[in-house]
C-alpha cells in the first residue's frame, strides 16, 4: 500500500472503522501522515497567539483521532490482538500523571520508567508481520499476492 492509498483508506473509506485488519504499511504510512499534518499545522500556527495556536491544533487532533484509533485497531487485528490492547498506552499515560502527583522523589523515574516500557512493548507489536492467513477478525490484507516479508 501506498502513502496515497493509506491516507485515502484512513480518511475517506475507514474513517471511523474499528473492523477488519489494517497492514503494516497502512498503519504506518498513515501515523507518517498524522506526524507530517501535526508538524504543518505547527509550522503554520506558530505566528498565532499560542492560545489560538493550541486550540487549532487541538481541533486538527481531536478530527484525526477516530481514524487514529480505527487505525491501529485493524493493525492490532492484523496481530490477532483485541482491540482493547489500545488501552496499553492510554494507561502507561495515565500512570505516568499519576505518579507525576504522587508524593515522593521515587515517583515520577519509576512511572516514566514503567510507561516508557509499556510503550516500547506495544511499539514493538504494531511492528510485527500479522497474522497469515484469515484470523479471527478477517481475511488477510496482503492475501491479494503480497507476500509478508
């Protein structure tokens, strides 16, 4: 898949889609998209006010957020993972604030520690081949004669 097709697929064809298996390179060239859209709207927006900047770009975010997760819930498909695996990193986050308020100097290394691990691990997830074959969640993506490397 191309970076055309990926971001054609995530936003006009999928983009609320929690159904099906994503591949590596739909998933991918896709957060490349969102990576290049946030750093575009960065650029652009920095001669605003930094209020109006982060609200315009919490606005671009929040419209990129359900192909975001409908994204990487096909790609954990592709793994023949649940969708609930998504709760990974929304949870080392949320320990990470957590211990960013809790008292003690000991806090905030080890919930930096622990949600950098749990973010490295579910990185190295997404990056694995899926599964060959039909799964559980549907036909495989690059049945069509792709091989999987």
């Amino acid at each position: 898949m191309t970076f055309a097709e990926a971001v054609r697929v995530c936003l006009k064809d999928k983009y609320a889609c929690f159904r099906g298996r994503a591949s590596r390179s739909e998933f991918w060239w896709f957060m490349l998209c969102i990576g290049l859209i946030n750093l575009c709207a960065g650029l652009a927006l920095s001669p605003f006010p930094p209020g109006t900047a982060m609200g315009l770009n919490f606005l671009i975010s929040l419209a990129l957020l359900l192909p975001n997760f409908g994204v990487t819930v096909r790609r954990l498909h592709d793994r023949n993972l649940s969708g609930w695996w998504l709760l990974i990193p929304l949870g080392s986050l949320l320990l990470w604030l957590l211990g960013r308020g809790a008292p003690g100097a000991n806090a905030v290394p080890a919930s930096a520690l622990l949600s950098l691990t749990m973010c490295v691990c579910y990185l190295a997830i997404l990056s694995l081949p899926g599964t060959a074959g039909p799964n559980r969640f549907g036909a495989d993506p690059l049945a069509a004669g792709n091989e999987r490397p």
